[in-house]
C-alpha cells in the first residue's frame, strides 16, 4: 500500500492511500468524533458530528479518503463550536432523559457530551411527541432517543440478508422503525450487537438492559485524568466578607440540595466561607439580604416557580442552575409531550388511588397555576452558569460555588461530570 | 419484479385501491425478497402514497406561501366544510380526502389544487362549493377541472428568443448526422450552457466526463421534478416543446454513448404523462427514438417516463436518482459526481428539462446565434416564471442580463417590496436593489420569482418557507432535519413577539452551523432567505424585536402558559 502525507491542523500526518480519514487521523494520534461512521462500512455521512475542513471547504470527515498533500483542518474554534452545537442539536431533538435512560453511562451520544463539554443546549429543546415500539420479540426501540444515525439499517441483517431496521416518514417526521417479522429472525447475540452498536439507547434487547451497575459502566470513568472543559463566570468581588449564597427547589426532586449536602466535612469548611440567606438549609422564605450567589434546583413548572425565579434574579448577583430539570426541565419535563390536561385526568381523576366522582382537579385562585410545559430556568431569566447531573456530583457543585466567588482555579474531572 | 419498477408499482395499488395495503406491501416485499419495513419506508417517504383507505377523490390543496397570501385559509376551510372531512387526516370518508401538499406549479393561478391529479386553479370559497357538489353528482373530473396552462407572458424579439420560437421536430436532429460527438459537445462548451435548475454547472463538462466515463452503460436523465415553490417554467416547456426537451436528450446521447433515458416526472404534472408520451411514440415512429436513431448506424436510445410520487428533495440529482432506483430518494454523499457513479452505479447526465431544451436549441441555431445574446457569462435566455402581486404573472423569457427593475415593469408588480429569486432555498432583495441583473455575474435565477407587495408579512413569508424545508428535508441529516425545525421555532417566538436582538444574532450564528455541516444542497440553502431578509429588512426586524436590555428577565409569555389550565379549570 502506498503511503501518503497530508496535514491536519497543520501537523504532517502519513497513512496509507485512501484510507479513511477517521481511521487515518486516528492512527496519527487524533481522535474525530462521530456517532455514525463504522471501521469497514461504506459511508453514511448522517449524523455530521466529524465535519471538518478540506482545503477550506467543510465535509463530513468519514466520506472523506486521505490523499497525498490534503490539507484538513479538524480541532479549529469554529468546527469544535460545529460539532458541539450539532451534539445539542441532537440532544433538543429528541427525548434524552439520562437519568432513566437503560443505556445511560454506556451512551456514545452522552461520552460526546461529556468530552464536548455541553452544560446546556443553546437551543430550545423541541419535546416532539414519540412513542416507545416494544412490539418486536426481543428488541424495543425507544423512538424519543434515536438519532437517525442509519448505523443499525447496515449492520445488523438477518443471517438470509433482509434489513430489519429503517426510516420511515421523512423531514422532521422521520423515525427509525423495525421490521417484527424479520427481527424474529435474529439471533441473540444479533439483537445484542444492535443494542451495543446503538449510540443512544434507542435499540433495547428486553431483559438485557441495566447489567451493570453505576460507577462500572463504559463512560463512567473516562480515560484516567481527562478533565471536562471548565467555562468562566467569575463575580468581581474581592471583598473578604463571608459571601451570601441562597438556594431553592422548583419543580425538582430535592436531591440537587441532598448533593449540596453530600460534602460532609466539607460543611464545615464551607460555613467559614459562605452564609446561607433564603434556602431551605435556613428555612428563611423571604431574601433579607442581597445575596452573590443563587443555586437553582429545579425547572419551571406553574407560577409559583416563575415568581420564585425571578425573585431570585432580582436579589441575586449570580445564578446557577444546578441539575438536569434546571437546566432544560429534566424528568418533570416528561410531561412536555403530553397535554396538560391529559396529566391532570390522570393524577387526579383516573389514578389507581382515585374514586369514580370523588376527586377533582385541585384549584383555588391561592394555588399556583400549572404551566402547559415545564420551562427550564434560562427561559425565564438569565441564568449564568449550569451545572449538569442528575444529580450532580456534590464536589462539581462546590467547586464550581468556589470558583464563581473566590476564584479558586479547579478542573472539572471527568468522573465528576454527569448528566445522570 | 425489479426493484427500479418499485414507484410504478405502488402507484399501481395507489391508484386502483386509493391506498397501499399491508397486504400488497406484504406481497411486494416477498417479491423483491426484502423486509416489509423496506417497502414501508419508501411508501412513507413519498406524500402521494397512503397506507390507509382513502376517499375516492383525493384533494391536494397546495400550501405555498403564494397559495397562503391568495387566501389558502379560506379555501381550506371551505373543502373542509364541503366535505366534511379533516385535512391530512385518513377520516374513512367514501368520497373524499383531504391533505395539503407542497408547491404544485400552479402559482400564477393560485389557490389551486389537484383532484386525482386534475387542476383546479383559481379557487374561490363559491367554486369550491361548486365542484364538491359536482364531484358528488359524479361529474368527470376531465370535464369540472381547470387548465393548468400558465400564460406566456413574454418572449424577446424574435432574434433573441431561444425557447418560445418555432419548433420543427427534428431540426436539431437533422444536424446531428453532420458531426461527430465531439463536435457536439464542442459547440455545447462554445455555447456556454449551464444547468438550467438553478446550479448553473456546466453542461459540456457534465456531458464530458460522461463521454469520457469507462461505464459499462450511460444513462441519461431529464429532471421535470420541479419542486422549488414558485417554479413552473419545466411545466410550460414539457406542454409546449415536449419534443425541443427530448431532442436534447438524444443529443446528449449521441455525445455521450448513452442507450437509455428516462424523463423524471413529477407527479404533481401528471396530466402531461400523455402528451409526454405521444411524443414520445411519435418519435419512434420517426426514427428520432430506438434503433439506428436518423439512420446514424448503432446509435441507439430510449426513453422511459417514471412519475414521481411527491417529494420536494427528489429534484436533487442525487435523491432522484436514488428515486429512480425505487429507494427512499435521500440524496447520496457529495463524495461522486452522477457522472462517476450514477443510476445503477452507471455513469449518468442527470440535466434540468430546460438544459435539454436550450442544448437542443443551441445544435439548432448554432453557437453565433446565441452568443449574441445575454451578458459575458451567461449566454441566451432565462425562462423565468412570475407570480405573487403582480398583474401578469406567468411565464417570462427574459434575456440574462434584465434588470429586477425591467422585469417589474413586464410583470406589472403592484408596489413590489420583498421579491424572491430562485425559490425559498435562493435569496431574497429588497427595492434598494432592483437595478440588480439576472445573470450568473450578479443574480443568477434558478427560475422562480415571487413578488411580495407592502402588505406582506415578512415573517409569513418565512415561517411558511422554513416550515416547508421542515416536511421536505430527507431527515437524514442532523442539521438539516432538526435545524431547520429548530429555526423554525425561532420564527415562532418573533412572531409572539419575544424575541431580542440576540435571537436575531442566534439565527445567524445557527445557520451558519446548518450551512457548514448539512449533507446536501437542501440543508446548505435553506437558512439562506431568512438570513438576508434579517439583514435586508432591518426596519421590519426592529419593529418584531425588542433590544437587549440591562434586565436580566427573559421575555416571557405567560398568557399562552397558563392558557391550557385555565381552559381545564374553567371546564370542570
């Protein structure tokens, strides 16, 4: 085979001809993400994640076969922006709870949101309507996390050659469907390959999901060091005075405020530093003071949370929502896709617990008004920084509390960013 | 069966039983010896195929922003209450069923809409009511429906007309036999033709790296898959020069080596099948089409019709051939050109209808008849078609090199504020700019041109555009499929007025992102309109936004929040 050099961010790379650009960067040392490419597959070029630059012009890297003297940009500002944004793209459109999601922790989607960095989506996330397809024998596909890669429609084939998976529908209907009568066909092993070449949890195999438990999954850990990039928002203030921090749960679960306590010792040395004004750690309802800092749990669920916010915007210098249902909404947004009045009927009206006639739907003027969809923070007011988990890491919370109001320089390691 | 036969025989079950049934799909799959979803997939990619039951009369109403403006609304509503069926939905209705569709190249005469494939144009609240009542009396839907003839509006003096003149079938034929392929493509370089669909890539160089392909076969293929909104030039071609198209081809042929063809059809234009293949016949029995084509011994070549089945994006070569092979028509990888690896693997000419047209025009009249027309780079004439707030919207052979404001004047725009040129996916200018020339070196058109006057909501406009790219995106694209439905809910909150100027900014910054990143042509151009009308009607955009102020509230609208609960309350 004829070896070829070629650069890619300036640096001279050599492979052999024509081989695939993934594969050829790999080799030198650089690693292209993408969630579609496959080693020994023609190309499918969907999912776009590796678009980089030839020559100046952007094609996605795994079309892409190197030639003698290319000159290939891959890590520019611009095409890492691309590739993040891409990434949110992906998470808005779909469904992705991670907390309860089966493939959580061994998702490649989620592995490229860690590594990238994503804390919260610049876009609105869509909440499109999907449905769980569990018909099939063995395999259940999860419409609400597929992202149309097109890996499945290649790889996996029934040992007599019949797909067993493809779209149907098009533009922003399309959907990835499977054929029940050839997936009986499949294997065991078949249909688990077609879970493991999944790069989101959207292809299940019944009974086979969650073996492993938390802290052992593929991208629990991370290659050992690596560390999430770190965004600055630090509050000019040198003052030595303690600092004021105030906390709340909106439509949240309590447990980002469970982490906040997980620190143990840490407490201790933390109350040197901060005092508590309004939280439920003082049980102070009302801001008495101006604080620095406010952390946020929770999305926006009815007007009780919407005023709570923007109370907190006004009395706080910076704010800080703190885990999954802050940031975009989170399990309480798994209503979004259903109508209000649908969740209703069912938690008041056809419960297991509600009698025929009995129940009602609660409303009183003095009860907060229930919004058509839970919001996250940023949609209301201004929120200056995010921190992802579900909940996050106590550690990650802190520190990052620290950073914001001392300065105090801190890297994120990778084991302590998480978005479950 | 063969699976390229695969459209035509849904369209086989479609048009017998109204709908494709599992059965019929089982019975296919089992025939082509591929998995029933396989079938599924095509069948659902393609809007004029249906999986369940449908009414005997099946109503396509298109929804182009032209249609809109001329009162969509109304004429919906008006099916609806006629019929008393539900749009885009399957209500088991004997009679009817009603969907709307994407632009069906009638947008001089819109509201229009085809019933089993019959126009209907110019609809009113009244005629509606007229032809459901005649449909119900089963009236023939050959005698009810209206023409789908779009007027011609203009033509250059008879010297610098290239399309619109006199037609003798066979003419440029004739002169064929006097050369050599080389030749032929020599004076189709010298002529400086370009592809007429709007990419402007040179046809002697497509042509060129055909001839010179090593390729077993060489395919030829006509694209009358004219799906941009706004767009009816193709339509008028085919109904008047159906023979001027198809003797392109055949030239193409000659200077290629090809032996087969294949005209793509849309099928909203299926009421020129016929007429398209009686020319054909007729050019059998001519000797122009088969065996020993002009007596030129083994020159071969025939043509094939397929029809489409309704999607915007098989108008890409690459999707339509894609089509054509009887798959889901996504576009395939930029990586190779149809001429390297086309139908079948074939090396392929994938050419617009008016391409073959003017190839065939330019063996006729000769390089020097030609080069006398137009501006330096581009040569001849642009057929154009003309419609929104104009008194004469139709088709337009303009000469390259006609002002903006020339052509306002032919068309009569009625105080013309926003034009777009080349469809949703081309660019759109305001009136600082009509001294601007249609021509590659400044404006190069595509063929549509949409006139918006005063009274025309910017945002309407490309809210209706984006939601547009948002059904007819292939969906295989991250970019481009969830993009494009991302910018649409922008569109969305400007027009609830919640939007700052930073929205503005994202939209820029977004499409961006789109452009760099999306596989194929859709998803490159389709931020494109939005974008220049942000920079290009500032006033308007400052009006729909509010500046980014010191408060660090997010606008907010809290009616539409609480609106589904108090609905729910207040019906208890």
């Amino acid at each position: 085979m004829e070896r070829i050099s070629f650069t890619i961010d300036g640096r001279i790379c050599a492979s052999d001809k024509g081989l695939n650009l993934i594969e050829a960067a790999k080799q030198n040392g650089i690693f292209i993400p993408t969630l579609c490419h496959f080693k020994h597959q023609n190309p499918i070029g969907s999912c776009r994640i590796c678009t980089v630059k030839l020559n100046g012009k952007a094609i996605a890297g795994c079309t892409l076969n190197v030639q003698e003297g290319m000159n290939i940009e891959v890590n520019t500002p611009i095409l890492l922006d691309t590739r993040k944004a891409i990434l949110e793209m992906m998470f808005v459109e779909g469904n992705h709870f991670c907390p309860s999601c089966e493939k959580s922790g061994d998702c490649q989607m989620q592995n490229l949101g860690y590594e990238t960095g994503i804390r919260s989506a610049r876009f609105p996330h869509l909440f499109v309507e999907r449905f769980i397809d569990a018909k099939a024998k063995r395999i259940v596909i999860n419409k609400n996390r597929c992202i149309k890669c097109k890996r499945c429609f290649e790889e996996v084939t029934t040992n007599d050659g019949y797909k067993v998976f493809s779209f149907i529908n098009k533009g922003n209907k399309t959907i990835v469907s499977v054929d029940y009568e050839q997936e009986e066909k499949l294997t065991e092993s078949q249909a688990q390959y077609a879970m493991k070449i999944c790069p989101t949890g959207a292809i299940l195999v019944k009974g086979k999901s969650l073996s492993k438990p938390f802290g052992d999954r593929i991208f629990d850990q991370g290659i050992p060091g690596k560390t999430i990039p770190f965004l600055k928002t630090n509050k000019n203030n040198n003052s030595t005075q303690k600092k004021l921090v105030a906390t709340t749960s909106l439509a949240g679960c309590f447990g980002c405020h469970m982490s906040m306590l997980d620190i143990d010792l840490g407490l201790l040395d933390l109350i040197e530093l901060v005092e508590f004004n309004k939280s439920p750690f003082t049980d102070i309802k009302k801001f008495t003071k101006r604080c620095d800092i406010g952390i946020i749990e929770g999305g926006c669920s009815n007007t009780h949370n919407f005023e709570v916010l923007r109370a907190f915007r006004e009395n706080c210098d910076i704010l800080v929502s703190v885990g999954e249902c802050a940031i975009w909404g989170g399990l309480p947004a798994l209503r979004n896709t259903i109508s209000l009045e649908e969740c209703l009927n069912e938690a008041y009206k056809n419960s297991l617990s509600s009698e025929q006639d009995e129940t009602i739907i609660p409303n009183h003027e003095e009860i907060p008004k229930i919004f058509n969809k839970v919001y996250a923070n940023h949609e209301i007011v201004k929120i200056d920084y995010h921190i992802p988990g579900c909940p996050p890491n106590s550690n990650h919370i802190w520190n990052v509390v620290k950073n914001i109001l001392f300065e105090e320089e801190y890297a994120i390691p990778y084991p302590e960013f998480k978005y479950d | 069966m063969n699976r390229t036969n695969l459209l035509n025989e849904l369209w086989e079950y479609q048009n017998k039983h109204g709908y494709i049934s599992k059965r019929a799909i089982t019975q296919i799959a089992k025939s082509l010896k591929v998995s029933i979803l396989d079938i599924e997939g095509v069948i659902s990619f393609y809007h004029f195929f249906h999986q369940k039951p449908t009414g005997k009369f099946i109503i396509y109403l298109n929804n182009s922003i032209i249609s809109e403006f001329k009162g969509f609304q109304y004429i919906k509503a008006a099916f609806e209450k006629e019929t008393g069926c539900t749009f885009n939905e399957y209500d088991e209705n004997p009679l009817f069923s009603l969907f709307e569709t994407s632009c069906i190249g009638l947008s001089d005469q819109e509201p229009a809409a085809l019933i089993n494939f019959y126009p209907f144009t110019n609809l009113t609240v009244k005629k509606v009511k007229t032809i459901i009542k005649q449909l119900k009396e089963d009236e023939k839907l050959a005698t009810i429906s209206s023409s789908f003839i779009s007027k011609i509006q203009y033509t250059p003096s008879e010297e610098k007309t290239m399309l619109f003149r006199n037609y003798i079938e066979g003419n440029s034929l004739k002169k064929i036999r006097k050369y050599s392929a080389s030749e032929i493509l020599e004076n189709i370089s010298k002529s400086g033709l370009t592809g007429r669909g709007g990419a402007f890539f040179s046809t002697a160089q497509k042509w060129k790296y055909c001839k010179e392909s090593k390729s077993d076969k060489k395919i030829i293929i006509c694209n009358a898959d004219e799906g941009e909104p706004g767009t009816f030039k193709d339509k008028a071609l085919l109904n008047n020069y159906p023979g001027l198209i198809i003797e392109g081809m055949i030239i193409s042929a000659y200077v290629t080596g090809a032996k087969e063809g294949f005209i793509y059809l849309r099928a909203e234009y299926k009421y020129l099948l016929k007429k398209l293949e009686k020319t054909l016949e007729k050019f059998v029995d001519k000797g122009f089409l088969g065996d020993h084509i002009c007596g030129i011994p083994n020159f071969n070549f025939y043509i094939k019709i397929q029809l489409g089945a309704g999607a915007y994006i098989c108008g890409e070569e690459k999707a339509l051939i894609e089509s054509l092979e009887g798959k889901r028509g996504e576009p395939r990888l930029q990586k190779y050109f149809p001429t390297q690896n086309g139908y079948l693997g074939y090396s392929t000419i994938v050419n617009n209808v008016e391409t073959f047209a003017k190839a065939s025009r330019v063996i006729e009249l000769g390089t020097t008849y030609i080069s006398k027309i137009g501006t330096q780079k581009s040569k001849g004439t642009k057929l154009l078609s003309i419609s929104g707030d104009v008194a004469k919207p139709g088709i337009y052979e303009i000469e390259w090199g006609t002002t903006i404001r020339e052509l306002l004047k032919l068309c009569e725009a009625l105080s013309p504020y926003y034009i777009q040129i080349s469809g949703p996916s081309g660019e759109c200018i305001n009136s600082t700019e009509f001294d601007r020339k249609i021509c590659e070196e400044d404006i190069a058109c595509g063929g549509s041109i949409m006139i918006f006057n005063r009274s025309r909501d910017i945002l309407q406009i490309q809210k209706n555009f984006m939601n547009f790219f948002k059904i007819e995106s292939c969906g295989v694209c991250t970019p481009c499929r969830a993009g494009n439905q991302i910018l649409y809910e922008k569109i969305k909150k400007i027009e609830r007025g919640l939007s700052t100027e930073k929205d503005l900014e994202e939209i820029k910054q977004w499409a961006n992102i789109i452009k760099l990143s999306s596989r194929c042509g859709l998803g490159k151009t389709s931020p494109n309109s939005l974008v220049m009308a942000i920079d290009k009607f500032k006033d308007y955009f400052n009006l729909k936004t509010s500046p980014i102020t010191e408060n660090q509230y997010v606008e907010f609208d809290m009616e539409n929040a609480i609106q589904e609960y108090d609905d729910v309350i207040n019906n208890l």
